[in-house]
C-alpha cells in the first residue's frame, strides 16, 4: 500500500497517528464519559496509555500490516479533536471505530470524519463492506452511522462485557453499491 496522506474535509483533516500527537490524546480519551462508549479504552486510562496505543500502530505499520488509525484535527486551529480507524478484516470488508473529546461532541465533527474514512475505505481500499459498532447505551454514535449513510443490521444483545455488565452492541454496515449510489444522489 502506499503511503498514506492525509484526508480532508471541510472542517477536518485526518492524518495518521504519530508520536507526537500522545499528549493531547492523553488529555482527551483520559475523560471516563470515552469510555463509557467505548470497548477497548479503560478508565482510569493509565498514565503511558497513549504512547502505548500509538507504539502498537507504529509497529505494526513497520511490520507491513495495514494500519488505518488517524488522528482527527480541526483544520481552521490544528486541534486534536479524537481519533478514528478503518481496520480492514480481509481484503473486502473492514471495521471503522473511533471516538471524539467531550469538548467536541454534538457538533457534527464525527459524521464529517466518518464520513470521510467510509470514503478512503471504498475509494484507496477498495473495500466492499464496510461495519462499525456501537453500545446500546450510546445512541448518538449510533446517529452518527446513520448519517454517514450506514444501515442498521441488528443488536447483539449481552455481546460483550464493559466494566463487569453485560452490554449489548448494535451493528451499522455500509456497501459499495449503497456508497456509489449515494454518491450518485449527491
């Protein structure tokens, strides 16, 4: 694959995640309401939490393995706002996940990014399913998977376990054919 630059929008520029980017994503995903809505990010989050996930994306890019994790900047200021990743499964489908500071919420940055990375996936990845889940619990990232033009497949229910609870995760999926049509509409 080649290198990966990054990817604009009105507001926003997505650019993959570096070394330098640890200390305001410290700050942000240290909020405990990120992870409430997330799967994998715990509270307290530990100190060296952010080198840590940017260490394990470096490396694996180093070792060839497609990493698609970017760093989510306002482009009019440069500031960090949060993070999202496409993570191809195979060489058709993939798993979009991502989440975004509390300071920044309910003000339309995450569909813009969504948005985007959905492109990149079926446009430089040429992916054909693109999937992204959400906690019950949290109905604005599933508004969200809505406005970036995904469909509701379903709830598993009780199908992961968050802080000793059983919670259950609703899916939203994207096709090629959907994508292009609605590119088409637009």
């Amino acid at each position: 694959m080649n290198p990966i630059q990054p990817l604009d929008t009105e507001r926003l520029r997505l650019r993959l995640v570096e070394r330098a980017d640890a200390p305001a994503l410290q700050a942000l995903v240290s909020d405990r309401r990120i992870a409430e809505t997330t799967l994998n990010i715990p509270y307290p989050y530990p100190e060296s939490g952010a080198v840590d996930w940017i260490t394990r994306v470096l490396e694996r890019r180093e070792q060839g393995q497609a990493d698609c994790s970017f760093v989510i900047l306002r482009r009019s200021d440069n500031v960090l706002l949060g993070a999202i990743g496409i993570h191809p499964d195979d060489a058709f489908q993939a798993e979009i996940g991502y989440w975004m500071g509390v300071p920044y919420w309910g003000q339309g940055y995450m569909t813009e990014a969504a948005r985007r990375v959905i492109q990149f996936g079926f446009e430089a990845l040429e992916l054909n399913r693109i999937r992204a889940w959400y906690f019950t619990h949290n109905p604005a990232s599933a508004r969200v998977m809505q406005k970036a033009g995904m469909t509701f497949e379903g709830i598993m229910r009780q199908h992961y376990v968050k802080w000793n609870k059983f919670v259950d995760v609703g899916c939203y999926s994207i096709l090629r054919s959907e994508y292009e049509a609605q590119r088409q509409m637009d």
